[in-house]
C-alpha cells in the first residue's frame, strides 16, 4: 500500500497559530526548485539562501524556504 503524505494548506496553519492578515503580508515564501538547488548547494540550503540579493529578503519579517515538487506541490525545508 503507497504510503500517503500528509497535505497542508499554509493560510490556515498560520492563522490557527496566531499570524493574522497583517503579520502574514510580512511573510515571504520561497520555493526553490529540486534542479537550482541540486546545481547551487545540495545539502546547504541555508548557504544558498544566504546568496540571495538583500531585495529578497526586505520588508518582511519570516521567512517560509520550500522545495518545488511535482505540480504545484512543495516540501517545506524551515522557518527564517
């Protein structure tokens, strides 16, 4: 029997865990791809990250890293 992953709706998670409107436009959400991160740094998310323009990361204040899978499914790496 395949084994089934469990599915998330990330609007939802964060309000149940106290984000309202306002804290979640000061959200960004990354979504790299299996193929840039496998060229760049496999293992090294972090260091990858950290190569990113400072423009990247401006005006919020979490920031949601998540690897692109098939359609438009992602697999979340963290929390900055």
């Amino acid at each position: 029997m395949p084994s089934k992953e469990a599915v998330f709706n990330l609007s939802v998670i964060l309000e149940q865990a106290g984000f309202d409107a306002k804290a979640r436009r000061r959200i960004k959400l990354l979504r790299h791809t299996q193929k840039s991160l496998k060229e760049a740094y496999p293992d090294y998310i972090e260091y990858y990250q950290a190569e990113q323009k400072p423009s990247t990361f401006q005006n919020c204040d979490y920031v949601f890293s998540f690897i692109g899978e098939e359609g438009n499914s992602a697999r979340f790496l963290g929390c900055y």
